[in-house]
C-alpha cells in the first residue's frame, strides 16, 4: 500500500507513519518543514518518502498531488492528521473569530482541499482509504463548552467524513473519521496514553479490509457517537 500521512514530522502523524512502514507499505511522509520530512523519511527507512506540503497552501497540495502522481501513479490511502490550535484558552461565547477561521483553514479546508487534489489518484486504487484524524471532542452527542475553534473544525471534519463517505461509495473508496484517544504528544500535553497506542488507532483505519465499514467514527476500532 502506499499511504500519504500530513504531519508526520512528530506526534500521531510520525507514530503512524513509522507503524506504516513496519507494516510493510510504502509511506509519503509528508512535513510542512522540508528538513523534518527528510529527518523522519531518513529514520524510516526506503519505504518512506519525503514531501514538503502544508496543508493550507494549495500550491504545496498541487504539487504534491503532481509529485505523487509521477512517482507512483497512485495512492492508496490518505491519513488527514495534520491539526493545530486545541484552543483551551476560549470559550465559544468569547471566542476569537480569526483563531477559529485559522484552525478551519488547517484542519478542516486542509483535509478538503487535500482529497479533492487526490482525489483521482485514490480513483486508480482499487483499496482507497480516506482517515481523517478527529476527536471525540467533536461528538454532537456529548458536547459541552469549550475549545471552540478546535471542536467547531473538527465537527466540519466529521461532517465532510460522512459526505465523502456516501460520494465515494461508488468508488469503494473506505472513509472514516477517527478519535486517537488522549495522546501524549504536543498538542496532548503529558498524561495521556503513548503516541503508539493514539497511531494504532488510525492505522486501524488505513489498513481496513476491502469489505470494512465507511462513513463511521471509531476509536481504537469501536464506533464512537457522533
Ligand atoms: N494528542 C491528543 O490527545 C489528540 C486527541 C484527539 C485528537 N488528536 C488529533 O490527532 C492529530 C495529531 O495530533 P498530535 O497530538 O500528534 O499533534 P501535534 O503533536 O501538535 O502535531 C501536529 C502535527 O500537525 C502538523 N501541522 C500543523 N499545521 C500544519 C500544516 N498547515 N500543514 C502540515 N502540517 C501541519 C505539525 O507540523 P509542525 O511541526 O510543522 O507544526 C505536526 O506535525 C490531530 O488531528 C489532532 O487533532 C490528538
């Protein structure tokens, strides 16, 4: 499998693809910094790839969309990971409207614009994966205050997951949106579980079977309420 995973520099995004290219698969390990792709593609091993692409550049999106097209001529899997702004410092009633236009544009219209331009090489797999890395913070179900730009995008995450999912069904493209659990990583803080356990969750759902589910929310492979 050939797999794409954006923020893979550090946290979830380098776990996962390391656990990728464990597994065996061809990994694009993708750095908003050029310098950080090539250190952990270097670490990795020959199955994983270097490329610069920051998600909220379209630029960067087309030329990777163009890089792994001539390479490869095809990808397999798409591991949304890239996010920023766990905004625990605002409340919605308060909340800075640039600083959440600023975590959509990275976490929601990031993963939009990314599938879009890879769309068609994902077409040309016959197992294509779409992961986007959500949270169960985004559980219309449980939802209090707080946080508010993070959850706000991560909620437009969730929704795309589930609108992609239906679109794509003819394509048997799988998509599903996954909470990696509390995480000790940057955004995490310390005291949450290791980032192999929060990278084991998403790998779940990049290394489904053809005939797994789509359009689901899960954690560690059980369905979270959305
Ligand atoms: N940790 C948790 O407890 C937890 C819980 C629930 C969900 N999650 C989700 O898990 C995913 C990974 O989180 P994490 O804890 O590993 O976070 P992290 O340690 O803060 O890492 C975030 C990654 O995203 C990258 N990134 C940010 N903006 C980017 C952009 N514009 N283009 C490309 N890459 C960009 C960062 O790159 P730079 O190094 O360049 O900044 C970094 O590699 C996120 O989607 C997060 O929302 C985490």
């Amino acid at each position: 499998m050939i797999a794409l995973v954006t923020g893979a520099n550090r946290g979830i995004g380098r776990e996962v693809a390391r656990q990728l290219v464990e597994a065996g698969h061809t990994v694009l390990v993708t750095a908003r910094s050029a310098d950080a792709a090539a250190g952990v593609a270097a670490e990795l091993g020959p199955d994983a790839h270097p490329l610069r692409l920051d998600v909220t550049s379209t630029d960067d999106v087309v030329r990777c969309a163009a890089d792994v097209a001539d390479r490869f001529g095809v990808l397999d899997a798409l591991v949304n990971n890239a996010a920023i702004t766990y905004d625990t410092w605002q409340r919605a009633a308060d909340a800075d409207l640039d600083v959440v236009r600023d975590a959509a544009e990275t976490n929601l219209y990031g993963p939009w614009r990314l599938v879009q331009a890879l769309l068609p090489l994902l077409r040309a797999s016959r197992h294509g994966r779409i992961v986007n890395v959500s949270s169960e913070a985004a559980s219309l179900a449980g939802m209090g205050g707080g946080t508010p730009a993070y959850t706000v995008s991560k909620v437009g995450l969730n929704a795309l997951t589930r609108m992609l999912a239906a679109e794509l069904r003819p394509d048997r493209i799988l998509v599903n949106a996954v909470c990696p659990g509390w995480v000790a990583t940057d955004m995490g803080g310390p005291g949450g579980r290791p980032v192999t356990a929060g990278a084991a969750s998403v790998v779940w759902a990049v290394t489904l079977p053809d005939d797994g589910p789509t359009g689901g929310f899960f954690r560690d492979g059980r369905p979270l309420r959305w």
